[in-house]
C-alpha cells in the first residue's frame, strides 16, 4: 500500500467519524431546541443539565473530528506541494 492510499483510508475513516459524530451533534442540538421551544412557550420542564451538557459535548466531539480531518488535509495538500 502506498502513502496516498494509507492516506486516503485515513480521510475517509476521518470523515465517516466526523460525520457520525456532527449528525448525532446535529440530533442533541434538534432536541435541545424542541424543549426550550416548549419551555419557552410554556408547554413543557425545562430541559435537564445533563441533556444541556450532552449536547455540547457532542459539539465539541464533532468539531475535535473535524479539526483532525482538516489537519490530515493540511498535511497532504504539504505533501503533494512538495512533490
């Protein structure tokens, strides 16, 4: 197996982690919005600290996979410039 190739499972396998992780990010926040709608409109509790608290930590486990996609990206644009 060649450098690029090992570099391009590494992408997909990076990007396949981002994804799941930005789409389950995606749904935390959904909810989130749902029940502080319904609060704020008076029709449901407040929505708990843990849920809160979830869903910022699915954010930043998003953005983490994304900030390691883009700083593989970054190193192979190196690589193919000094090519």
């Amino acid at each position: 197996m060649s450098c690029t190739s090992g570099a391009m499972i590494s992408f997909f396998v990076l990007f396949e982690e981002w994804d799941c992780a930005a789409a389950a990010a995606a749904r935390a926040g959904a909810r989130l919005c749902r029940q502080l709608d319904a609060y704020c409109a008076g029709t449901g509790p407040a929505p708990p600290a843990h849920e809160i608290a979830e869903s910022r930590r699915l954010t930043e486990e998003a953005n983490r996979r994304l900030a390691a996609l883009r700083s593989l990206l970054h190193e192979q644009r190196e690589q193919v410039a000094l090519i």
